[in-house]
C-alpha cells in the first residue's frame, strides 16, 4: 500500500529538492508544495499522532486502517502489542551534525 507520510521541517534539514525526504514525499503526495528555501529534515511513516501516514487510495489514516485491519500487523507483533504499530519509521535528510538519540519508553 502506498502511504502519504508526514513531513517533519526541522532546521537541520537539507532544502528543497536536494533533500531525499522531499523527494520521496513528492513522489507519493503530488500535490505537496516543495520550495528551494524549506528545509525537509525528516519522513514519517507510521501512525504517531503528531505525523500521521495516510493510506493515498483511500484517504484513511494508517492508525484507522490496523484499527480495522489487524491482521497487517502479523500474529506475533499482534499478540505483543495488540492493534499498535509497535514504531515509527524516518528517513532523515541531515544538513548539519546531529546528537544520536533514543526514545524508550518509561519502563
């Protein structure tokens, strides 16, 4: 399934059509708007709330797609973490140094 993933603009990015986040976010999202002067540092692909993917044929929400679709998700990861999307896939286009970074959960 082709996803319209969210597009994060952080100023570590890298701008316009140099980025391989706007790149690829175009490719599937024809009517996003790429400018020369934008940076385009991060692609979402996953159902976090700040940046949700969109399933392009139908319009829905990747969160409400497993929400009536479970089995996409497998029986294992299904078992373990129920109808959730146990990650958040990025693809970073990075302009400048950046500190590496971990976000576990309270646990």
């Amino acid at each position: 399934m082709e996803l319209k993933c969210a597009v994060q603009t952080y100023a570590w990015g890298v701008k316009g059509f140099k980025s391989s986040v706007a790149q690829l976010a175009k490719a599937v999202n024809t009517d996003l708007e790429v400018t020369d002067d934008q940076t385009y540092a991060e692609l979402w692909m996953g159902t976090h709330p700040n940046g949700p993917s969109i399933v392009k044929e139908n319009g829905t929400s990747l969160k409400s797609y497993i929400d009536t679709h479970p089995d996409v998700l497998g029986s294992k990861v299904f078992e373990k973490f129920g109808a959730q999307l146990p990650f958040l896939f990025k693809v970073l286009s990075v302009n400048q140094a950046l500190s590496i970074q971990a976000h576990p959960n309270k646990v």
